[in-house]
C-alpha cells in the first residue's frame, strides 16, 4: 500500500497523514491484511465493502489504533504531577478523586498513575480514594492493560525500588506483572472517544497520543472540547509532548515551565 493509498483510508476516518507518518508502516500492513481477508484488490472496493458492513468497518477502525507507551513516559509530567498536583487533592477535601486515562491502550500510563499515588502516601501525602478509570477503543489492549504484564521495554523508566515494590517479576527478569495492591480503584472501559464519554466529570484527565494526534480538524477540535467538558473547574489537564491544543475557547493555563500539564481555570 502506498502513501497515496493509506490517505485515502484515513480521510474516510477524518484521520490526520502528519499523525500518522511516523507509525503508517505497521497500520499500513494491519489494513492491507485486512484487505486481503476482505477480498478488497483496491481501497475503493475496501471503502465500499467496510461503509456497508458495519463490523468491518470497525475492524479496519482496530487496525487504524496505534499502541505506543511505556511507564513514566515523559518523566516531567509524572514529576509535575506529584510534586503540584497530588498536593491539591490532599488538601482538597473532597471524598474521592476521579482520573481518566482517555486512550490507555496497554495500560502503562494507568498504572503509572497508580503507582505514583500509592507512593505517595507511603510517603505521608493523605489522599482521599482514587477512582481511576483508563478506557481505550481496541478491545485487545484493554485485555492487555487489565492483565497488567509487560515487558522490559515498558519498565525501562521505572526505578530498581518501584519495580520490586509494584511488579512480580517474572520469566528471569523479563516479564513485570503490576501487584494486586495497585488494582483497587481501577476500571477499564472499552470506549470510541469519537463518538462516547465516561458518565461522571474528572479531576485530573491524560489525553495523550491519541486524538490530538490522529484526528484533522474539525471533528479534533469537536472531539476535544467535549472530552474537555468533563473536566470539573480547577481540575488538571495532560496532553502528549508533541501535540497542539485545538485554537478553541477554553481555559487551560500551563502549571509551571514547559510541562504538558494544564489546569482548567
């Protein structure tokens, strides 16, 4: 499949070249088998086939997910995030404390999150209960992401000290199984950020690497202003290192420096 090809399926979507120029060699081989299985020879008849078929047409939707992460990625927002945020929530008062991880894919940025949480209050912060809930599109990370296993590549950011107190590790080294003690207080959802939303508002949101990247406007801008909405006032806002806020009315001022952390003024 060419470049021109692979265009022509991502327009279809509203789905953005730029977003994905970097990965189109792995999503271009998931379509083209697709493709294949479909009996589709060109991307016109593999149009006209999945608009008709609905089951098809969000197959080639799984094959157009890209699943790139690890623990810890971007170490500035995780340190940002303890040191100025967590903070707040303990003096909050509030009963409990909602996060959404929008697009967890395999779940590291979850389990991230819940690993600095209950660091922190080893380490004396009193945080009320966390409710975390990580929804992703691809039924297949979700089932990844609930098992919580991974691999060296995904832990290479997470210290000696946090890898003993929150993985069984497996298989001589080369397997990392999150504990049981981080999987209260975590749910995982199968959810199409296109087209539904979580039931409650949130308190802190991650929304990196996924529409902000992939989708061309208009539908990014409508898609993030309403992902947007369920951010209660004065709630926390993280977005990916290489993407740009849509120019839409909002309220997101940065909490310090060059940090892709933002908060809802």
């Amino acid at each position: 499949m060419d470049d021109h090809a692979f265009k022509e399926i991502l327009c279809f979507f509203g789905l953005s070249f730029r977003g994905y120029r970097k990965v189109r060699k792995g999503v271009k081989k998931r379509l083209v088998r697709h493709m294949n299985a479909l009996g589709c020879s060109t991307v016109q008849s593999y149009l006209d086939h999945i608009t008709a078929h609905p089951l098809d047409l969000y197959q080639c939707r799984l094959c157009l997910t890209v699943s790139i992460s690890r623990f810890f990625r971007d170490l500035l927002v995780w340190e940002t995030i303890r040191s100025r945020v967590l903070p707040v929530f303990e003096a909050s008062g509030q009963s409990k404390i909602r996060i959404w991880s929008a697009g967890c894919a395999r779940g590291e940025e979850a389990w991230s999150m819940r690993m600095i949480w209950e660091k922190a209050k080893t380490e004396g912060l009193n945080l009320p209960p966390l409710h975390l809930l990580a929804t992703d599109i691809h039924p297949l990370y979700l089932e990844a992401a609930q098992s919580g296993s991974y691999g060296r590549t995904s832990v290479k950011e997470v210290n000696t000290a946090d890898r003993t107190a929150f993985f069984d590790i497996q298989k001589g080294g080369r397997r990392f199984v999150v504990k049981p003690l981080l999987k209260p207080g975590v749910t995982f959802q199968r959810l199409d950020l296109c087209t539904e939303l979580p039931d409650h508002r949130f308190d802190l949101i991650f929304m990196r690497n996924n529409i902000l990247t992939y989708l061309e406007d208009p539908q990014r801008s409508e898609v993030f202003a309403r992902v947007l909405a369920q951010l209660r006032p004065s709630g926390y806002f993280v977005k990916g290192a290489h993407e740009t806020i849509p120019e839409t009315s909002h309220s997101l001022e940065r909490v310090c420096g060059g940090v892709n952390v933002f908060q809802n003024l």
